[in-house]
C-alpha cells in the first residue's frame, strides 16, 4: 500500500491541512514501515518530501462535495447510479467508477467490471466515453 501511496501523488507538494499528504499509522510496526518508505523514496527526489507521518487518530469524512469528485463531474451517470450520499461513500462500485472517471483503468478493464455495475446500456456507453477521453485529473 505505501508503494501505491507514494506513486500516486506529489509527496513534495506543499498543502493545506485539509489536502495535506499524510500517512496514519496504527502502532509501532506501521510507523516504522512508513518513516522506511519515506526515506527510501526521499532517495528519488531532489525537493523534500513532506509527508506527515501521524498516529491515527479520529478520522473525519470529508465533506459530501469532495466524495467520488471524479465521478460527480459525470452528473449523469452519478445520476444514474441513484445513490444517497452516504451510500456513495461506502459503495465500491462508486469507488471503481470514481477511477474509471479519473483515467485509472482501461476501457478492456472496464468492459470485464461493467456487468457488476447493472448500469443502463445508454449509461454504459456514456462510461465508456468518458474512460476513452483518458484521465479527467
């Protein structure tokens, strides 16, 4: 998971709090595998990482606006999907097609999930436009 972490953004990108890179670690074992990894991918960069590294705490959802915002930007098929916000959260099918819309996966990889996501044939092919556009991020 770290080496999924630091591959998918700017460790070295200077943020709010609220949009801050951090790692939440549980114990002892976890904090050391992060502050490894940290250094290990400090080896990479010449800016430096500034990645917070914290025991975890209370975790707060973010605000509904910021839940699966790749697929929001795709009104209609958020649309059709006819979730609550607290089901959009929790849902894994939003989650997948939440990357799908951000141009994480391939339009073959999506044709094998699509069945699971019981979407209309008109919403469908709406998806499959939108991952063939590429990457939205």
């Amino acid at each position: 998971m770290l080496k999924l972490f630091w591959r998918n953004h700017d460790p070295t990108r200077c943020a709010s709090r609220q949009y801050m890179s951090a790692i939440f670690y549980h114990n002892s074992e976890q904090k050391k595998l992060a502050e490894d990894s940290k250094e290990e991918e400090q080896k990479k960069l010449s800016r430096k990482i500034v990645t917070k590294i914290a025991p975890a705490e209370t975790f707060y959802d973010a605000e509904n606006y910021h839940q699966k915002y790749l697929l929001r930007q795709q009104r209609d098929i958020l649309t059709a999907m006819n979730l609550t916000d607290k089901e959009l959260i929790a849902s894994h099918a939003a989650t997948r097609l939440n990357g799908y819309c951000g141009g994480y996966g391939t339009l073959e990889s999506l044709e094998k999930e699509l069945p699971k996501f019981k979407l209309s044939a008109l919403v469908e092919e709406r998806l499959r436009g939108v991952v063939g556009r590429g990457a939205l991020h």
